[in-house]
C-alpha cells in the first residue's frame, strides 16, 4: 500500500479514503509539514527550544519543556499528561499548536495513539 501526503499552507492533506501509517511513521510527517517546516520548530528558529527538523523523535520522547516546566513533551504510554498531545488538542491552558493552522481531529488522534502505544520510533526492515 502506498501512502501519499502533501503538504501545503501548513496542512496535511490524505489521498482520497487515505490513512495516516500508524505510529511514528504516520506522525512523524505531520510534525514535518506542521511544526518543523512551518518555521516554528525548524533547527534555525527552534521555538521555545524545541528543534523538531533535526532529530523530532528525540526532542519528544522523555524531554522536558523549557516553556513549561515539570512537563514532559512525549510521556511515553500517556497522552494525556505529554505536552505535546495537549497543545495540539488545545487542551492545554497555553495557545494551541500549530498556531492558526490547528491539526484536524484525525491527525490529533494519530498523535495520541503514537503516545499511548509507547511512542517508539519506526522499525526499518533489514
């Protein structure tokens, strides 16, 4: 099965019927075109500290917030306490990410089910 995604003006667009690959592979392509390409969490601008073009699955994954202390990112196995999750569901008290183009109720839910299934990287076949 092949998947195909575009980006453009910040959004991730799904052929036809299509579905987000599960897991971080399905994800990681939305903090792409969302977030790192979006120019707010590129290596150069890096928002908040928070590089998500160079190394995102490390930047995520157990990292505390510089903006919000005591919260993790990525709480791997609970959505409902990672940061991430919450900003991009706007369920958090701060302003909801990405900022004037939020994700859409599919994309959240990819994100939240990568975090509460462990939030591990992609297994690359030998």
């Amino acid at each position: 099965m092949l998947l195909l995604l575009c980006a453009c003006d910040d959004h991730l667009f799904l052929p036809e019927g299509g579905e987000i690959a599960p897991g971080w592979c399905g994800v990681e392509p939305i903090l792409n075109s969302s977030c790192a390409l979006g120019g707010c969490h590129d290596a150069a601008t890096a928002t908040g500290g928070l590089d998500l073009e160079t190394d995102a699955l490390t930047a995520l994954v157990g990292v505390e917030s510089a903006n919000y202390p005591g919260q993790t990112y990525v709480v791997d196995g609970d959505s409902a306490t990672s940061l991430l999750y919450l900003k991009v569901a706007g369920t958090d008290a701060g302003s909801r990410m990405p900022l004037g183009s939020p994700l859409g109720a599919t994309e959240i839910a990819a994100i939240q089910a990568w975090i509460d299934d462990g939030a591990t990287g992609c297994e690359v076949a030998p």
